[in-house]
C-alpha cells in the first residue's frame, strides 16, 4: 500500500521504516530537513512539503498523521483537507484526545473524508518489537487498511484491533496511558522501599531480574525497569522529576465524568505533579500548622 506519513520524530520514522520493511510505499514529509534525510537513508521517500507529499500519491489516498496532540493536528487538517479528494483517509496515530477525534472526524465528513484514530503503543521499540494499535473509525476503511496494522503489529493477527467509532481508539489508549501510571507508580515506590532497606544491601537490578520470570507482577515495564537498573544502579544524574503528556489527566476527568472510583491512576498522577515542586508552599504550610499547635520543631532551609 502506498501512504503518505506526516512527522517523522522518532516514532514516525519507526513506524514509517517498518512499513517500508513490510513492502509498502511511504512518502515522509515533516518540517525538518534533518528529519527529512534520515529518512531518506531509510527507503522512505521524503517529501519538501505536505503539498508534494500529498500529491505523490495513488487516490484514494491515505495520510497518517504522527504529530503531538492539540491544535497542531487542527492546523494540519486545515491545511492537508484541501489537498484532499473524496474518500482520501486521513489517520491521526498520535495521543489525541478522543474528543476531539470525535470532532475531527464529523468535520471530515463534511467533505466526504474519512478519519481513522489509532491509538499506538509501543514506543522506541516499535520498529524491532511491533505496535500495539486501538483502531477507531467507520469498519470498512479499517478493513481496508489492514495490511498497514499487520505489518505494524507483533505478529499476524495479534496487537492490534477495530475497537469501534471515530473516538473510540484515543479513548483506549488513553485508558491504557492511565493504567501504565498506575503501574509505573507501584514499581517506583516497591523498588524505593527496597532502596531504603539499607542493612540488607539489596541489589536492586538483581531483584528486578528475578521478578520478571515467573513472577505475576513480570511485565515488559518491569522488563524496562531492569534494564535501567542495570545501567545506572544508583539512577546518578536523574532528576526527581516526572513529566506528563496529558493521557493520565484525561483518564481522571474521564473517571470523575463517568462517575467511576480510580484512586490508583489519580494518586499517580498527583505524585508525578508532587515531583516538580521543589519549593512546595504547602509542605512549609504544614510544617508551620504543627509548630502552631503543638510547639513541633520547624527545619529551617
């Protein structure tokens, strides 16, 4: 199949690399000529602008869109919908929230486009191990694309799934974003109490590997886990600090929306905003309550 792939970072170029693999045609625009040429060395055919991109390929044609969530997508759709004809399909695989998806695709429509969100796991590992792919758009243009998921995915048949309307991709995903919070919290604070246990001198690294055979908390996280801790025992030179792309918040309001109890996601969400506070106005708060009522020594900076 031929397609065109917009935004190649690290895991649109992945991806894009691994169709080419697989047999298919991809044409790979993004705004940086860097970009553009490791590209180029990797069978994908670069495009200087969305425009070339577009026009480089057979109709009805197929876009997929790995650009970072938010009004960078409308941007794009504003400027790649004309370029379109009827029945192009337009596949937005990054982390957009579904609600927007759902907008995007009734605005598509309008035209006569058709709007497939895939929510895509996998990450820089992608391009050896396979994606994991949460499909949502109307069934037969995801029947028809098929052959891109199939080279995309572990292996044949597995990894990958129609979950259902426009929407309904991003909205897996992003419970699945939701889910991997919670995770990554429990092993962060295991591993911080076994760190804390000084006079057993645990390996840590050695503990992770013995927990990722046979055990049930084994995962590919605690496979990840592993491999850090091999390479850095004492994680010297790393921050305490954890960022968020959005999914976990999303998931949240999403719960509190559906009325549903999810206090394991929503604690982990707080604890990665608790960890960029290094002068948190509330701790000293506390500190100031208790000097207050109970005459309890304060720690001065």
């Amino acid at each position: 199949m031929d397609l065109a792939m917009v935004g190649l970072g690290r895991m649109g170029a992945n991806m894009a690399e691994r169709l080419v693999r697989g047999g298919h045609r991809v044409v790979g625009h993004d705004p940086g000529e860097e970009a553009l040429t490791r590209a180029a060395g990797k069978g994908i055919e670069p495009a200087a602008s969305l425009a070339a991109a577009v026009e480089a390929l057979p109709t009805p044609r197929i876009v997929w869109l790995m650009i970072p969530a938010g009004a960078l997508v409308d941007t794009l759709l504003d400027e790649l919908q004309p370029l379109l004809s009827a029945d192009d399909i337009v596949i937005d695989g990054g982390n957009s929230l579904y609600k927007d998806t759902v907008a995007r695709a009734e605005r598509l429509r309008e035209h006569d486009l058709h709007y497939v969100d895939v929510g895509t796991s996998g990450g820089v590992w992608g391009l050896a191990e396979g994606y994991s792919m949460m499909v949502g758009g109307e069934t037969a243009v995801v029947d028809s694309l098929a052959p891109l998921f199939e080279t995309l995915a572990p292996a044949a048949g597995k990894g990958w799934g129609h979950v259902g309307p426009s929407g309904a991709g991003h909205f897996s995903k992003m419970i699945h974003n939701g889910i991997e919070y919670g995770m990554m919290q429990s092993y962060a604070e295991g591993f911080a109490i076994l760190q804390k246990k000084t006079e057993f001198d645990l390996d840590l690294h050695q503990v992770a590997e013995i927990w990722r055979h046979g055990s049930v908390v084994r995962s590919w996280l605690l496979d990840l886990t592993a491999n850090a801790l091999d390479k850095n025992p004492a994680l010297a030179g790393i921050a305490p600090y954890v960022s968020d792309s959005g999914e976990g918040r999303w998931t949240v309001a999403e719960a509190v929306e559906l009325d549903v109890s999810a206090p394991v996601i929503t604690l982990s969400l707080l604890e990665r905003l608790r960890s960029r506070e290094s002068d948190a106005f509330g701790d000293k708060l506390l500190a100031a309550m208790r000097n207050e009522f109970g005459g309890h020594a304060i720690k001065s900076d």
